[in-house]
C-alpha cells in the first residue's frame, strides 16, 4: 500500500519545488491598465498582498477543519496572487502546499475524500 501512495506524493513535492520558485516576468516598460483606462498602481516587491493573506489563512483553516475542497480553493486562490506576494508570503505559500499535500496524504489512507482532494491537488498544481 505505502508503494501505491509513496510515488505520487514524491511527483507532487517534485512538482511544487518546480513551481513554487515561480516565473519572472521582464517588465517592458508597460503600465497595467484597469477596467477604466487608468494606469493601476505598480505592484512594490516585498509589499504583502491581503488578499494572498486571506487566502493562506482560509486555507489554513479550512484544512485544520478538514475541509479539503475549501482548503485546495483557497491554495489556488493564493496561487494567483503569486506575483504580487511579499517574500515571507511566498514562503508562508510553499509551506501550506506542502502541508495541505502532507495531511491529504495521511488523510488518504483511510479517507477516500482525501485521496480524491490529494489527486485534485496534484493536478490543479501541474496546471491540468
């Protein structure tokens, strides 16, 4: 049994450490343009974004409360505010996807709602 669930956790850690570092986006000189024409305020690095921090913490909570599918919805939430994340939020992100992965595997075990979250947490972390 350990054989059938060892190899794709080690996939998934394989994949977060791919991702996690993120993509660097050269910037052309371009200013973010809202919904009204107006030039967006410039993203300033290191800067925490509430918003990420909200969806850390529900994540957090929602895995705490065992409340898998809240828990994966909040990670992607935070996963698109990757760019705009101070660097203590990046790291605080890398570690509540490696323990939503780790307790969803534990969990799978005897949980076959876990095992399907775990399986949707691979897949929506490879982008599938």
């Amino acid at each position: 049994m350990k054989h059938r669930i060892l190899p794709p956790f080690l996939l998934l850690t394989a994949s977060l450490a791919l991702i996690a570092p993120g993509c660097s986006k050269s910037d052309d000189g371009a200013a973010a343009v809202d919904a009204n024409g107006k030039a967006a305020a410039a993203v300033v690095p290191g800067k925490a974004d509430p918003e990420a921090s909200q969806a850390l913490t529900t994540a957090t909570t929602a895995l705490e409360k065992n409340d898998y599918d809240e828990a994966i919805s909040a990670l992607m939430a935070a996963k698109q505010s990757a760019g705009t994340m101070s660097d203590q939020q990046t790291a605080q992100y890398r570690q509540s996807l490696l323990d939503a992965s780790t307790k969803l595997l534990e969990a799978s075990r005897t949980d076959p709602k876990a095992m399907e979250a775990y399986q949707n947490l691979g897949r929506l972390m490879k982008g599938r």
